[in-house]
C-alpha cells in the first residue's frame, strides 16, 4: 500500500531508490531544505508502507526579476516542477499523474499562468508521459544538460521547457506549438 504526503526534512534521508535512478538528478541536503522551507506545498512524496518513499515531486513559485521583463524570454509568474521521480517498481501506477496534479492544483490556486519543467529531449518516455498530462513543448534549451561531470565537455543534452497552462492563462499565451524547433540557450532561461 502506498499512499502521497507533504514531504518532511526526516524523508530528506530516505530518497536511495529515487534518486539511484540515472535519469534523476541529485543535489545537494541544504537545496532540497531550502526548497522544503520556501515551498512545503510544492514538495510531496510517494510513501510505500514496506519500501518508504518510493517518488517525490519537489517545486516551487518563481517569476523572472522585474528588470527582465522586456526580454524576449521572460517568464511571469508559474509553477515550476524542479524533480519529479518515482523509483522504477512504482511506476506505470499513476504516481507521478499524482503528484504533478498536487503541484498543478497548488500553482493555480496562488495565480501561476503556467506550471514548467525542464526534461531530456532524448528521454521519449518522459516527453511521452508529460504531452498525455497536457504539457507542450514552449521552447529547446541547446546544451541545457551537462553530460561531463568535470565541466571539461562544452557539449550536453538539449532540455525541452514544457509548459502546461495553468487557469489564469485563458488566451494560451504562454505555450505554443511546434516548440520543439523554437532554439534557445541555457542562459536565456531564468
């Protein structure tokens, strides 16, 4: 049996069959803190009564600062999906539907235009999951992710940023269509 909760800075050290996964990224104990102090709705995990916590989804509200609000690539207010992971047994059961709809919920109640994240462009079943949920393609960050942990390597993996409209955004102004052509770089993302 498993069940979804608010996520507690004790699971903090319970995330091995998470964040094992190569596809998750990892950061370090006092970023996932700061992320449970600043947003503690946005950040909830997957309990299995036998395993422990077996998927979590951490986010948080943001908004560029107001100098760039004449970029090209500003971004207002929205919800953003930083990690969202199930360890690979508990998937294909609806958990992490679960919980990007609890982080969906919560972005639209505080007045976000859109929920995003960044994925792999290379990850198809992720793409694939997030495209079922509602989520489109906005933009391609080229070389978003770095492959090579030394920082050697200029080369790495293009993200895609998709979005899902949140209710406020009824004219759909901050998604498009064929954003997968739509090329940008990592530093012209907030």
């Amino acid at each position: 049996m498993s069940f979804i909760r608010r996520m507690t800075p004790q699971d903090l050290l319970s995330l091995n069959l998470t964040n094992l996964d190569p596809l998750t990224e990892n950061y370090d104990p006092s970023f996932y803190l700061n992320y449970l102090m600043r947003w503690p709705s946005l950040f909830s995990v997957v309990e299995d009564q036998d395993a422990g916590i077996v998927g979590y989804i951490m986010g948080k509200l943001e908004e560029q600062p107001s100098s760039m609000r004449h970029s090209k690539h500003y971004t207002p207010w929205h919800g953003h999906i930083t990690v969202l992971t199930v360890a690979p047994a508990w998937r294909r059961l609806g958990y992490a539907r679960r919980l990007t709809e609890s982080l969906e919920y919560m972005s639209d109640i505080n007045q976000a235009w859109f929920v995003d994240l960044f994925v792999r462009a290379g990850n198809k079943v992720a793409v694939d999951m997030y495209k079922g949920m509602g989520y489109a393609v906005f933009r391609r960050v080229v070389n978003y992710y770095c492959d090579d942990p030394t920082g050697a390597s200029k080369e790495g993996e293009d993200a895609f940023d998709m979005r899902k409209p949140c209710s406020r955004d009824r004219n759909l102004q901050h998604v498009r269509d064929n954003g997968e052509n739509c090329y940008v770089d990592p530093e012209d993302v907030y």
